[in-house]
C-alpha cells in the first residue's frame, strides 16, 4: 500500500518557509545553467541555421576557416571550371568566388569591433535564393560601390542603415539595401566581390561556394575530427573531397556548408558547453545540499508521524518513495521557478567574439521548449539527489523509537 | 562570554550533517565567485597593466590588413618616436588545431629592446638571433609540449602557407619568461627574415600586421598618434596609431557582454547560496525555540540571544567562506593550466579574496538577521511552551 500523495502535498505547504526557500534556491540554480543553455541554442542557431548539405564550400587546404584560406582569382575561377559536379543555373554554374575580412567599425556603443565583410558575386544570390531576402532598399548592382547590410548589425554598427556610408580603407560605399538572414549572414556586410578586393587592396577571393547537382557525394570527414585529431581522418577514397584534395592544379579542401559551420562553431560550443556544464555540476551541488537540508528537517519534524504510518503497516519502501516524490514535487516546483526565472531572457542580444576569426558575432539568448525542458528535468534530477539520503533515513526508522519522538 | 560561545558551538554540532551540507555550499559558491571574477579580471589585465609609453600602429581597416613593411622607416622620422618594431600573426597550429597557441613573426633586433618583460637568458638570446629559422617559445609552452632548446618544431601554416606545401619547421633557441600578467607566457616568435624570405619566393611580399612604438621619455603622446595616423592618410593603407591600453581594450570589448552575462551568474550564486543559509539559519532556530525560552527565563537578555543567533550564521558563513577562499586559492594552479589557452594569466587577484570575504560576511548578516530577530522578540511563555 502507497502513502497518499496528498500527505507530501500538503507537508510541503505546512513548511512554506523552508519549502519556498528551497524551491528559490534550485530556481536560481536551475535559471542560470538554462541561461547558458540558451546562449548556446542561440548561437548555435545563428551560425548554423540556413546550413546546407548541397551547397559546397571549397577552402584551400591546411586552412580551417574562411580568414585562413586563399585562392587567387585565376584559381577560384579554374576550380569553378575544373567542377563536374556543380550544379547548372539559368546564367552559368551556381558557384561563387567569395571574400572574407573582418573590418575594423564603430559600434553604436562607441570604441571598435570587427565586423564580417563578404564580397560576393551574382550567383551567390541565386544559390541563396530561399533563404536570403532583402527587407529594405535593394541589391548593390554588380561592379558598383554599393553595400548591403545584415538586418542584426543594424542599429548595432554606426553607418549600418539604408543611406549609410561606410568607409573601406579608402573608398567610401554607400548602403543601399538590409538584408535578412536567420544565419551568420544576417551579421554580415555583403558587398561586389572585385569592388571590395580593390578596395582593401587585396588579390584574390577566400573561399569558393556552390551547389551541388542532386545527389552528389561530398565523402568530406567529419571537421571536428580534422580540427581536434592528431592523426586526421582522410575523405572517402574516389569522392569529389579526396580528388580536389589531391588535385595537380587547384587543390582544395571541401565540406558541405553545414559541416563548415558546425567546424566554426565547435571552439566556442564547447567554450559555452563546459561552462554550462562546470556551472551546472557545482551550483548543482549546492543545491542538492539545500534540498538535503530541507528534506532533514522535514524528516525531523515528522518522525512521529512517520512512527504512526508504520505502526499503521505502511511498508518502508513505500515510505522511502513518499519521500522521493516529495522532494521530487520540490525538484518540480524549484523548476518551474527557475523557467520563469530564465524567460524573460530569450531574446536578449549577446554579442562575443568568434575566435576563429576574431570577428563579433551578435547573437541572441533563445529560451527554447528544449532548454525548458532540460531545466525541469535538471532541477527534479536535484530534488531526487537531494531527497535520497533522508527519504532512506525515514525508510529504515524503527516505529516504536519513531512514536517515541515529536 | 566564552560560554555563549560553547553554546553557538553546540548549537551548530546539534545536527553536524546539516551544517556540514551548509558549510559546503558556501565553500562551493565561494570558489566560483572567485574563478568567474578573475576571468573578468584576467581579460581586463592588459588594459590595467599597459605601458604607456608604447604605441600600437595598424592598418585602419582591420587587424587582419597587412600593412607595407616600408611604413617602419616612415614612422621612425616622427619627432618622438624612440623606438619602433614589427609583428606578424602567423595563424599556425602544432600537428592539429586543438594545441592551438599564438605565434608571431618578429624583428629580434628591436623586440627585446621594446619589451624588457619578456626576459630570455642572454646566452639563449644570442642563439636566436644568430639561427635564422630558431624560435623563441613561452615558459607554460615549453611545458605543456615537452620542447627544449635544441628541439626542432612543425608549425603547419594555416594562414601563411608553406611554398612547398609542407610544415614550417622551427628550432627551439631559447625559452622565455614573462615578469608581467599581461605579456603571454605561451607565445612563439620567430625571425621576421625567415618568414619573409620564405614567403617572397612565391607570393607577394609579405606586410606587417602591428608596428609597436615606443615614444620618448614626456612625449606629447596625442601629437605623435595624430602624426603617425597623418603620415598615411594618403597611402596605400591608412593607419589606426593607438596606446597600449586602447590596443588591449579592443580585445576586451571583442568579448562583447559575456562579462556582463558572467557578473549575472556570480549574482545568482550568491542568491542561491543566500537562500540556503537563510533556510539553514531558520531551521536551527525552530529547534532551538524552547531553549531559548530557558535562557531568558534564566535572565539572558533579548540582546544576547540576538547576538547568539547572529553569531551562529557569522560562524557558519566565515567557516564555508574561509574553507572556499582556501580551495580556490589552492585550485587556481590546475585551473589556470586548463584555461591558459582562453584566459593567458589567470591568477586571482588579492581583491577578488577580499570580495569573496565581503560576501560571505554579509550572507552570515542577511541570513542570521531574521533567526537572530525573531529570537530576540520570543516571549518566555511562549517559548517554553514548546512547539512553534
């Protein structure tokens, strides 16, 4: 036979104190680890979202992001050529040469930042076509000194506006569209490739980007493991990545955009991870040790009673897992506070830096269904831990010292 | 006096368990607030500790814009300039991207002179400056791979590529020791003559990513910025001329507001452990309500029972904060290895303990202060009647 659950309700109530304390304190644990869950849902939304697996992105070898690599503009546009399997559009292949540098601006805060300029060509906007639009203004024309701007950076970055005049070295271009994209691009200032390469002074574009004819097999190996492994893994023999790596004229290193990415974000991930994680173990701890507390002195308090319910012939394990769904209601509760604790900062901007290029990232916090529900689940996980000890405690009390006491 | 002092003693050992979990949550929030300050305070280090005799000149489009190797010899002739030297981020990494550490091509006969904080043993500086393709590397460098002078390095050129495709190789010279927080005890250099020999076969030649400057003695510093920046408004690259402490401060607003969010979670732990202390406090004053009544029937004041309730939390928190200070101070060695990439000299700072004493003390207030109340207006009969 079960005590009814009623019991526990009901002494949590009568403890109102002690039970609101504890349930603020796991709240406060529980509020600031899905925090940094959060941030880390945002970012990786931001850098990851609009990723795709038949766009390719070729970089040259031995580099590990867009800043590293470097093709001159003869060999970007060799490789384009010398690429059975990009796919064709209605002016030609769907690749493009792009530049990458970040950009010393003024943030509207005042002092100075890195922000990602992007030299593009016209078919970039064709292989975008699905996720990129222009929001405001229109598209720079092609070989003009004309910007767009990403809808994040405005409001963000002094000149980052319809109208605005940014000053690149020496050459002063007008922006004349906003542009929206739910990925990095919408942080980024896109611009004609070669009107950008002459203007900073620069030879060649960074990388190579297109898309795939329909079932192409890249064979690429998994990033994370070329970036973290002494002995990287090599791509599959007789695929697109293990013919260009090896290529007498334009050698190059090829992913899919969405293993680029997810090899761009993995130093700050893991970053934000351990921290989550560090955080979530240490204030974890503490809380369990409040939830122990609470759950003794509950106990002590109720020795009598307990002494009755097992003089009545309630079991102890029964006994035992009243107590575990107690403090699991406490867990539960503790939870729910500390949700509506975290809430209010999904949609708070963060800005970091990107480590691998050295650029800010604008970013925001995103208080997700998934991060909610690691919130609950972590702060019931406390409630159990912390109710083990003294739910055993009461379990193995003898009823007659038990009736003795209170 | 020593009596009442017995009793606060008893009171906490009543039920050792409970002070013994309190005692650990404040020693665990402790050592955090510690270590998430001095990641603040390690990232504002440079700033605090710049020179300000230095100046750094890059180009004003970006970090990552070389500039021309002949504007050395221009900013030399600006009246003030004592000193100049040349760096350039090399972006390369040891077998894989995980022992990633920062390296930088550089001219031995001007560096040392501009930054004395970097001491070498001259017989280990000799042997750097006379091997072309020798390197100088961080003490917590030489330990964390093994290297000694002697030892032969490869360096896989990311950013700056090999000409013939393979690893750059760099013979150890010499190990160098940093005497200040905010010069990196785990950074290569390397002979600018090698990289730019190396390089001009096959591309084109290679520029400077930062000129340092150091100005003379009561220089005006605000003239020779407007000087530099002025000399190269109508060259190939315009040039941003900075102090030190501008330079440094960059990379800190870089961090964007992570400290901001860090500062939020330091808050939080001090309100959850508050909340615990507060819980722990009034628990053990429910237990001790009837005894309570007993000694003020024995004629003990209101005041003194104040300050026995008062007393106990003060203990508890000085104990939790006390043992916390000690475990933080203690780990910061292993912490400081395992975020060296991240947070170059973490070390935490005399304040950050003197913070950590201040919060505990006023956790122990805040949380003895309701107990400490309620048992001062306890009426005897009241008490001694038993429940509460």
């Amino acid at each position: 036979m079960f005590v009814p659950l009623s019991y526990n309700l009901r002494s949590l109530f009568v403890r109102k104190s002690a039970t609101l304390l504890t349930v603020l304190g796991i709240g406060a644990t529980v509020a600031i680890v899905s925090g940094v869950v959060a941030l880390i849902m945002g970012f990786r939304t931001m850098f990851t979202a609009g990723g795709r697996d038949d766009v390719a992105v070729f970089l040259r070898p031995g580099a590990n992001s867009e800043g590293d690599s470097q093709f001159s503009r003869d060999r970007g546009l060799k490789l384009i050529k010398s690429v059975p399997e990009i796919a064709e559009g209605p002016q030609g292949p769907l690749a493009s040469m792009e530049a990458y540098l970040a950009v010393l601006l003024s943030p509207e805060r005042g002092g100075l930042t890195n922000v990602p300029l992007r030299g593009v060509q016209t078919p970039t906007f064709e292989i975008r076509k699905g996720e990129l639009a222009i929001i405001e203004g229109e598209n720079f024309r092609p070989g003009s000194d004309e910007l767009i701007v990403g809808q994040r950076l405005v409001g963000h970055i002094q000149g980052c506006h319809l109208g605005g005049v940014i000053t690149l070295n020496k050459t002063p271009f007008r922006v004349v569209g906003v542009f929206e994209h739910e990925g990095q691009f919408g942080g980024e200032i896109w611009g004609d490739l070669d009107r950008l390469l002459a203007a900073m002074g620069r030879y060649g574009p960074n990388r190579v980007i297109a898309q795939l004819a329909p079932g192409t097999e890249i064979g690429a190996p998994d990033p994370t493991q070329v970036m973290f492994s002494d002995d990287p893994p090599q791509p599959k023999e007789g695929t697109m990545a293990a013919r260009l790596l090896t290529d007498t004229e334009v050698p190059a290193k090829v992913y899919s955009e969405t293993q680029f990415l997810a090899s761009q974000t993995v130093m700050l991930t893991g970053l934000l991870g351990f921290l989550a994680v560090a955080l979530g173990l240490i204030m974890g701890l503490a809380a369990i040790f409040t939830a122990t507390n609470t759950m003794l002195s509950a106990l002590a308090a109720r020795t009598h009673e307990i002494g009755i319910l097992l003089a009545m012939g309630f079991r102890p394990i029964p006994i035992f897992l009243s107590f575990m769904f107690e403090a699991l209601v406490l867990g539960l509760i503790g939870g729910l506070a500390g949700s509506v604790m975290a809430l209010p900062f999904n949609g708070v901007r963060a800005g970091t830096m990107n480590f691998q290029t050295f650029t800010e990232m604008a970013f925001s916090f995103r208080v997700t269904p998934l991060v909610l529900g690691i919130a609950i689940s972590f702060a019931m996980m406390l409630g159990l831990l912390g109710g083990a000890w003294p739910a055993w405690r009461a379990a193995r009390l003898k009823p007659t010292i038990a009736l003795r006491q209170g | 006096m020593m009596a009442s002092f017995k009793l606060v003693w008893r009171n906490l050992t009543r039920r050792p368990l409970r002070s013994v979990l309190t005692v650990a949550s404040i020693v665990v929030a402790v050592f955090l607030i510690c270590s998430l300050r001095t990641l603040i305070t390690t990232i504002r280090a440079g700033v605090e500790n710049a020179d300000s005799r230095r100046l750094a000149v890059m180009s004003a489009t970006g970090l990552f814009v070389e500039m021309p190797m002949k504007y050395q010899a221009e900013i030399n002739k600006i009246p003030g300039v004592e000193l100049t030297t040349k760096f350039q981020w090399f972006g390369g990494y040891y077998r894989s991207q995980k022992n990633f550490f920062a390296q930088f091509a550089i001219d031995p006969d001007t560096m040392f002179a501009m930054y004395p904080e970097c001491q070498v043993p001259p017989e280990q500086i000799e042997a750097f400056r006379t091997n072309r393709t020798s390197c100088l590397i961080g003490e917590v460098l030489a330990q964390k791979f093994d290297w000694k002078p002697g030892d032969t390095i490869p360096i896989i050129g990311a950013l700056h590529p090999h000409p013939d495709d393979k690893a750059w190789e760099f013979q150890v010279a010499g190990v160098y020791h940093s005497s200040v927080p905010n010069f990196d005890n785990q950074t290569m250099f390397f002979h600018w003559d090698y990289y730019e020999e190396t390089l001009k076969e096959s591309g084109p030649m290679p520029g400077v990513g930062v000129f340092s400057i150091r100005v003379d003695k009561g220089a005006d510093v605000p003239r020779v910025i407007a000087d530099v920046e002025e000399a190269f408004q109508d060259s190939e690259q315009r040039v941003d001329c900075v102090t030190e402490a501008e330079f440094q401060r960059q990379f800190v607003t870089m961090f964007g507001n992570i400290p901001l969010f860090v500062g939020w979670i330091g808050s939080g732990v001090v309100l959850a452990i508050l909340l615990a202390c507060i819980n722990t406090m009034l628990m053990s004053m429910r237990e001790q309500t009837a005894e309570i009544g007993v000694l003020k029937s024995l004629g003990f004041t209101d005041g003194s029972m104040f300050g026995l309730l008062l007393v106990q939390a003060l203990v508890l928190c000085g104990l939790g904060g006390g043992l916390g200070i000690l475990f933080a101070w203690a780990t910061s060695g292993p912490v400081a290895e395992q975020l060296g990439a991240m947070f170059p000299g973490y070390r935490i700072h005399p304040e950050t303990y003197g913070l950590a004493v201040i919060i505990t003390v006023g956790i122990g207030l805040v949380a003895g202060l309701v107990p400490a109340w309620s048992a001062r207006s306890l009426r005897c009969v009241q008490a001694l009647r038993g429940t509460d």
